[in-house]
C-alpha cells in the first residue's frame, strides 16, 4: 500500500491516502510486492522563499534557502481529526486495442460493478494515467479521447474522484511480458527511425527511447513542432475537453515530465540489463542536440574546451563511486568537484530544472481558472526519482547521473523546490516506505536521509 502526502483544503480535510490494487486478492502479497510504489506529495509551498546564498567556495559550493516557513499543510492532525481519501489504481490492461487501432476498455460490466463496489467500500476515488502514446497515436494534433470519455464517465457515474496522470514516456521498456504496455506516439517513432538523435544516448552510444532527450525541447523537429510544444497541446487538448471535470472531479493532475513520468535521466535503465541495482549510472547527454548545447554552455562560461565532450572517468553502468574517477574526491581537474565538474553538473541539472519550470509554467496557466475561490481547486504536481543509494558517499553518484546535482557539499533539491513554488505546484516523491536498516550498508544507502533532506525544503 502507498502512502502519499496531499494538499490540506475545505474540501480535502485529510492529509493521507492509500494507493491501493485492483487485485484485493492479493493485498497480502501487496504488502511486499508493491513496496518500491510507496509515494509521498509535498504540498505547495505557501511563503516566500529568499534568494540563494553560496555557502563556501566555487568548485564546493553548498546552496539553501534562509528564513524557510512552516507551511500550515504540512501539520499533520490526528487520525480521529481528519479523513483518510482512498485513491484505486487503474491496471495497465483495462483497456485493448482494437483491429482498427482504436484503445476501448475491457470488461465494461465488470469494471461498472467493481467501480460502485469500491465506492459502497469507501474508496475517495480512482488513480488513471493518461498515455500521449494512445490520444495523439496516428498523426499530430490529432487527439482521439474516447476511451478516457468512457472511463471518466464510469468513474464519475459511480460517485468517485479522478486523480490524473499525464504521461508523455513510453513503459513498454517495463518488461516485455508486460500487459497494457504504452509506446510513444506512432508519428513520433516515425521521427525517431530517421533521426534517433530526438532520443537520449549514453557514452556508449546506446539510446533510450522511453522519453525525449531534452535536446529537443525548443527545436520544431515534430512536423513543424518543438517537444514542448507537443506537450502544451496535449495539456490545451485535455483541459478543453474534460474542462467540466477539472476541480469537480478531477482533483489532481500529475504532469510527466521524463521516464516513469519523473523529472529525471534515464541514467538507470533496468530493462534490457544495462544497470542493475546499485550502479552508478550514466550520464545521458550525448545525443547529437544534447552536445550541441553543451558546446553552447561552454562558450558562454569562456571555456570551449569543456563542451568537446562530457566527463571521462565516470565508469560504467554498474560501477561503484569508489574506484571511479569522477565521483572521486582526489581526482583533480576533471572530478566532480573541480570547477570543470562544477559546470557540467550544472548544466546538466539545469537541463532538467528548465524543462520542468517550461511545462509546469504552461500548466499552471491553464489552471489558474480552476483555482478561484468559487469552485473547487484542482492540484498541480511533479514527480521526481527517490535514488537513495550511494546517498551516503560524498558524490551522491547515482543522483548525479539522474540529474539531480546533490551531494554532500550542495543541496541539489533546492533549485527544484523554488521552481515549484513559482508554479504553486507540488512534489510528488516516489519509493520512500523504506528504512535504512532494510538497505545493505555496502550500497550506503539511505532513503531515510533523502527523505529528511526533501522535507526540510518545507521547514
């Protein structure tokens, strides 16, 4: 069972719910299986946050934030004071595809039934993804929502709440004996079968194709249009056409921002065997555009010598930071503390931070007429990566690789805190049930200390 953390409102009095299974047979197994599903939603920040200070030299630098407020949110009231909403996951299969390529729900009755039962059981409301790779499938701007109609129709029909989640990456890299599997649009494969570099690429030159590389964000590769304009339209597209839903019974809308839908690197790709837990990772910044940006970086900071390439030393996938390198503290020059490594995180964080704030921007606009005081608001959020291993060492290897530039001398969740205030959006933080004593202290893991170092943004 999931554990997440909402927004304190009239309407909403709780500040948990439970994301639970359709499979009520297997709630025991659930207890064990499901465990990496475990989720916690920060609340929007509500006080104004001071500007950034460094805290000791250039190539070390440390960032916080002065003077942070308790948000009123994040005080939790006893369980004899407050509600509890349950929210059901939607299953990947609850929905085929047809011989005319069209999505349709299965097992209608039976979906009718369970939905009114979860009701009478005291369910809050249902959990649904909602794929770009099945709306926009065939051709550009060419949005078919009619299984989403059906679905929200049977949900608000049965008295239940939506939670939604707007998914532009594909899972099918999940297994390949996964059901429901969803690709990325099939106009946007197209692209990528003549120009694979519209997807992200490691050292070694092998791609994913699980999300768009953020090299593309603000190049019209896409008949015309750039990545970001292809997700403003889906959000513009969705909002029209389930506006009378939006704050009555939709009360959250998730926006993806990267792979699983987190704003972070493919940098751990499980997959097809290429990282297996605990490796380091790898940086994914060398699709041709990616590069490209680099260079640009590079001259801007006076040293076109630091966009020839990225980081050398950084080993392999399933590298340790110990023996590597970069994630090295003695390691001069090119390490990740030098003034070199200091750039590249940067830049290479930024990347991330500058997709998210152009997205949730656009969303956040959209929304603002949900947001008055005479109709019920709606919830604004973005997830990001629990990586909690090697969370210990003075790198923070494996966070770094992701994208998220934290280590020992910097708070890296900082810049991300602030870009979600700017949009009233909230942090939705995945995998953190776990305990330290649960992980192997030859990984120096610690999803306790992640945690704690995350919740103190809202402190």
């Amino acid at each position: 069972m999931a554990g997440i953390l909402c927004k304190c409102g009239e309407r909403r009095t709780s500040f948990a719910f439970n994301e639970l299974l359709f499979e009520f047979s297997n709630v025991r197994n659930s207890l064990r299986t499901h465990r990496n599903v475990s989720t916690i939603i920060i609340p929007p920040f509500k006080k104004k946050i001071s500007k950034w200070r460094s805290l000791i030299g250039k190539s070390k630098r440390v960032f916080s934030m002065d003077a942070r407020e308790k948000s009123r949110s994040l005080i939790l009231k006893s369980s004899k004071q407050t509600r509890v909403p349950v929210f059901v996951m939607m299953p990947l299969d609850a929905f085929k595809i047809d011989s005319l390529g069209t999505p349709k729900l299965k097992k209608i009755k039976a979906l009718s039934i369970s939905l009114k039962a979860l009701k009478l059981a005291g369910v809050h409301g249902i959990a649904v993804e909602v794929w770009w790779g099945i709306v926009e499938h065939t051709s550009p701007l060419a949005y078919d929502w009619s299984l989403y109609e059906q679905l929200f129709k049977e949900i608000s029909e049965a008295g239940l709440k939506l939670k939604i989640d707007l998914c532009f990456h594909s899972n099918v890299h999940l297994s390949s004996k996964q059901k429901g599997s969803v690709s990325l649009p099939c106009w946007i494969q197209k692209v990528g079968a003549i120009n694979s570099d519209i997807y992200y690429r490691d050292q070694n030159g092998d791609l994913c194709d699980e999300y768009l590389t953020l090299g593309v964000d603000e190049l019209p590769l896409f008949c015309g249009r750039t990545a970001l304009q292809c997700y403003e339209d889906f959000i513009v597209s969705f909002l029209d056409k389930f506006k009378s839903l939006v704050g009555h019974i939709i009360e959250e809308i998730n926006v993806g921002l990267g792979p699983a839908g987190e704003l972070r690197y493919p940098a751990h790709p499980h997959a097809d065997g290429r990282w297996k837990f605990p490796g380091i990772g790898q940086f994914q910044c060398y699709d041709k555009y990616m590069m490209e940006d680099l260079k640009t970086a590079a001259s801007q900071e006076g040293k076109p010598q630091w966009g020839e390439k990225g980081p050398e030393h950084v080993g392999c996938y399933n590298s340790s930071p110990s023996g590597t390198p970069f994630f090295e503290f003695e390691f001069g020059q090119q390490g990740f503390l030098s003034d070199y490594g200091h750039f590249f995180l940067e830049w290479y964080s930024g990347k991330l931070i500058h997709h998210a704030d152009a997205i949730l921007g656009k969303a956040a606009t959209m929304l603002k007429k949900y947001r008055q005081d005479d109709r019920p608001s709606v919830l604004l959020v973005a997830k990001i990566g629990a990586i909690y291993w090697w969370y210990q060492t003075l790198s923070h290897a494996a966070e770094l690789t992701a994208g998220y530039y934290n280590t020992a001398l910097r708070d890296g969740y900082d810049p991300l805190a602030l870009m979600l205030f700017r949009h009233d959006a909230a942090l939705h933080l995945s995998c953190l049930e776990m305990m330290d004593s649960e992980t192997s202290s030859d990984y120096f893991c610690s999803p306790e200390g992640l945690l704690h170092q995350v919740i103190l943004l809202f402190d």
